[in-house]
C-alpha cells in the first residue's frame, strides 16, 4: 500500500467513526479496538486497564503479520497473547505507520 493509499484509507475510517466518537488519533482508534477486542462493553476503566486495552489492540493488530499469537483469555475475559517475534526497530513516524496500515487491516477483515 502506497502512502497515499493508506492515508486515503485512513481518512476514510475516521470520517466513518467520527459521528459516532468525535475526532480520534491513533490512540484512539487504538482504544476502540481493544475496547471490541476485550468484548464487554465501554466501562469506565483504570489508567493502568486502558493502557491494556491498548495493549489488546496492538497484538490483535499485529496478530496477522506474525508479531503476536493468541493464546486465550483468563478467568477474567481478558485475551492473553505470546510475542513470536521482536518488531523490529521503529522510528515514530515508521511506528504510527505500521499500526495505521494494520488498524486499516483489522477494520477490512472484522468490522
């Protein structure tokens, strides 16, 4: 996918969330994926909780190119993943791109 593809893309999901959510950043959409992810609803959540939230949404993103493996949920209902590889290193802007592209991704193949 070219850079303007995916900012095309991307572009395209925020003005389809944004009636909805208001005006999202990437952590934001971040949020709202693994808020889908964990599976129980918006609820009001600990700072330490949204950070796994997040959390969730970045190995269910990353899931399909071989970063992460599900491994399951615990007693809880939290999903639970294993890393099979170190990302490689990243500068920000490489960063923010990998997880816009698979956020792309996710919202092709499961919304």
């Amino acid at each position: 996918m070219t850079d303007a593809q995916l900012e095309q893309e991307w572009k395209s999901i925020l003005q389809t969330l944004n009636p909805q959510f208001g005006d999202l950043d990437i952590q934001g959409i971040l949020f709202l994926i693994g808020i889908q992810e964990l599976g129980k609803g918006y609820q009001k959540f600990k700072k330490d909780e949204k950070l796994e939230v997040m959390h969730i949404a970045i190995c269910t993103i990353l899931e399909p190119y071989g970063h992460y493996e599900f491994i399951g949920r615990d007693e809880e209902g939290w999903p639970h993943w294993k890393a099979n590889e170190k990302l490689p290193p990243l500068k920000p802007l490489q960063q923010e791109l990998l997880m816009k592209e698979a956020a792309i991704e996710y919202f092709k193949n499961r919304v």
